[in-house]
C-alpha cells in the first residue's frame, strides 16, 4: 500500500458573489443633453473672454514720454549664491535709472531700466514704458 497519498489539486476559487441586484439606469434624455451642452458652451464663452481681454491690462496702464535725463548708476549689488559646492559672488549690473517726462500727464517719472537700454537711449528719444504699481488703473 501507498503510505503517501497522492496530492489533490487545489480548487479553482469561486467568484464573488454579487452584492445585490444590479440597477438599470435609463439613458440621458434629451433635455439633460441640451443642459450640459448649454453649460459647457457658457464655461468655454468665459475663458475665451478672459484670455481675449486679459492683454489690455497692461497697454491700458503703458504711457510712452520722453528721456530727459540718465542718472548715474548707484553701487553694484553683490550675489552671494549659496551651494553644495561652496559659496559664489556675482555682481548684478543695478542702478541704472532714465527720467523720462509724459506731457499728458506733465510729470517726471524715475524708471528703472537694463543697461543695454540705459546705454541706448539718448536724451530725447521716446520711451513707453509701464505706470508704477502704485498707480496702476
């Protein structure tokens, strides 16, 4: 006789059992279909309107005059970058300012501008450039 007996295979598991009976849901009818149209065409009307009207922000507030003066550009600003690799120093090229005069306001602004524009512009030439924060409409 056989002292071991020969394995059986194992049982293939059984599904799970459903959970109750399944719900029927009737299809969209068509007034649902002309509400989410309705709703989608609104939300896509308003961003467009948005990114359309979003530009004029900035021009509305863009005034445009006349270099009078180039004030001297105060000291130069040391970076210090901190890092891994130890510690780096930069100088940024700060401090370079025009006076420029709007006549329809008749006013003097101060405005901070990039070297390459502080070397470019003359007294006399035009220059728009945006109202200070403060101000802004």
């Amino acid at each position: 006789m056989n002292a071991n007996p020969a394995p059986t295979s194992p049982s293939a598991p059984k599904p799970p059992k459903p959970k109750g009976p399944r719900v029927i849901v009737s299809g969209v009818s068509r007034r649902d279909v002309i509400i989410g149209v309705l709703v989608a065409l609104a939300v896509i009307g308003f961003i467009a309107f948005a990114v359309l009207n979003s530009g004029g922000y900035k021009e509305h507030n863009k005034i445009t005059g006349v270099v009078r003066s180039h004030e001297a550009p105060g000291p130069r600003e040391m970076l210090m970058i901190v890092s891994k690799k130890g510690v780096t120093e930069k100088t940024a090229d700060t401090g370079y300012s025009l006076k420029i005069w709007v006549e329809s306001e008749k006013r003097e602004y101060e405005v901070m501008v990039s070297k390459e524009d502080f070397d470019k512009a003359k007294d006399g030439d035009e220059m728009s450039f945006l109202r200070p924060k403060s101000e802004q409409r």
